[in-house]
C-alpha cells in the first residue's frame, strides 16, 4: 500500500517529462483507469495496493515509447461519446467536432436524411450523427478493415448499428459503383503534408500513416475527389482542412469549379479548419 497523493505526485513528474502540457490529465485518467473508477472518485481514495502501481508503471512505460495514451486507454470522448480506439484507427481530435456542428447544422436545415462518410476512421463522426439525428442513413467507407471493424464495434456500443452501413474502399467508389443515393458527403480526409510528416509528435506517428498523410502538398485527397464531384450535377461536401493548406486548396476549388458557394468555419483558435462546398 501507498498513499496514493504521492503516487499521484510521481506520476506527475514523470508524465511531465513527456509532455508538460497533458501531464495533469493523463495522471488523472491513468490513475482513474486502473482503479476502474471516474476521475473524480480518485480523490476520494487514500491509498493505492502496490498491485495497482505496478500496472500503472507499466502503462507508464508504454507512454514512454510514444504511445498515445488514448491506445492505452483504448477510449477517447468526442463530442458526447466515448469512443473504442485502437492502434489503426486516428485517435478523433477535439477539433474535429466543428466539422460535426457545421454537418448537423446543415441536416437539419435541408432535412437531409442519407449522408457518406469517407474516411469513417473510428466511427466517431459517422456514429455521433446517428445519436444526434434521428432517421439518418450513414454510409460509412474507409481503405482501411482494421478501422471499419473499430467503427463498427463504436457502431454497436452506442445502438446505432442498424443505422450506418460500412463499406471497404477509396473516396465515394464503394456508393457509386452501387448506384446508392444520397444527399451529403462528409469527410476528415487525411491532410498532413510531406514537408509536415518530420514535424509530428511521437505519437502521432503511432497513428495510421494512411489516415493522416495527404501527399506531397497536402492536397492530394481533395483533387482526386473534386475531380469525382465534378462530375455530379449538384451536391454538398462538408469537410475539414488543416489551416497550413488553406490558400493551397482556396486555389484548387477555383481551378476546378466554375460556379460554386464556399463557406469557411474558423475552430476555437480561430484558424480555418472546416469548408462546406455547395454546387
Ligand atoms: N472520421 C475519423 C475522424 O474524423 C477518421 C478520419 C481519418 O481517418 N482521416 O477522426
């Protein structure tokens, strides 16, 4: 037995060796994971069996070798949810939720019903849009069978399954070969650019390269599928960006559309980050 304050004071320490700025939290969420209790419950709780702290030194080590604490944990809460996630599978980012409002905003005001998701990833998008809106079909693709199996196990925990189905393949290929209708595309493509990939944390190179690298410029993903668009009478796309690329894809869409609307979102740190194209 320890007392656990002072476990709470090591772990701390090394955890700040890491990463200063997510020390606090992961002490919290590491400690709370192991005592299977809420976060809160752990200041209530005096000492710790030593059992209990050889599991969270070996935790500790894993995050030593980089890996994402959201893999340890294998959980991550976005929006409303919590979410099962895994190695292969992009950990959801909290910044991703503004894609979520400007889609749910865009839903309701059209009473769209029939929305594709490329890149569904961990299903967080795909399946917090089932919970929050109701009547909604969501066709769910990714290139990925590790994600598609990961979304589906979210899909399942969060009693939407009957409600999105999945598809394995690129872009808007696996609805379009099967002659499906639908009113909304929505995406978090990936989006890292080569000059950026030296640049990313440790962690983040823990995460599907496939999921995050967008080729040379960054842009690669939104050419092909505009090219894809462009062939359909009318439409709407929804999706994120990373502000690096803006101009870039500014750019793009001018180049590859004569007549279109744009709207641009700004996130919480006032960078672009979401685009809706109306055509
Ligand atoms: N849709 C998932 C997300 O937004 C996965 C995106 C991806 O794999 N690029 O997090």
């Amino acid at each position: 037995m320890q007392a656990l304050r002072e476990v709470l004071i090591w772990l701390k320490r090394e955890l700040e060796d890491i990463d200063p700025d997510s020390a606090y939290l992961e002490t919290e969420l590491l400690i709370s994971y192991v005592l299977n209790k809420d976060r809160s419950f752990i200041y209530t709780v005096d000492f710790i069996e030593e059992e209990k702290i050889k599991e969270i030194k070996k935790l500790l080590d894993l995050r030593k070798k980089g890996i994402p604490i959201n893999y340890i944990l294998k959980k991550k809460f976005f929006y409303d949810y919590e979410f099962f996630t895994d190695t292969g599978v992009l950990i959801p980012r909290n910044e991703t939720e503004l894609l979520l409002d400007v889609v749910i905003d865009t839903i309701k005001s059209y009473s769209f019903e029939k929305i594709v998701d490329i890149g569904v990833g961990s299903g967080n998008l795909a399946v917090t849009l089932a919970k929050k809106v109701d009547k909604l079909t969501i066709y769910a693709c990714d290139i990925s069978p590790n994600a598609l199996k990961i979304a589906k196990i979210n899909a399942q925990k969060h009693g939407v399954i009957d409600r999105i189905k999945f598809f394995l393949g690129p872009y808007l290929y696996p609805i379009t070969m099967r002659n499906l209708q639908f009113d909304l595309i929505i995406s978090n493509p990936p989006y890292i650019a080569s000059w950026e990939m030296p640049f990313l944390q440790k962690e983040v190179k823990r995460e599907p390269w496939e999921a995050l690298y967008g080729g040379w410029n960054g842009c690669v993903f939104y050419e092909d599928i505009f090219k894809e668009l462009k062939k359909m009478d009318k439409g709407i796309f929804i999706f994120e960006i990373s502000p690096f690329i803006y101009n870039d894809l500014v750019k793009l869409i001018n180049k590859t559309f004569s007549k279109i609307e744009f709207y641009v979102y700004k996130d919480l740190s006032q960078k672009n980050r979401v685009i809706k194209l109306i055509w």
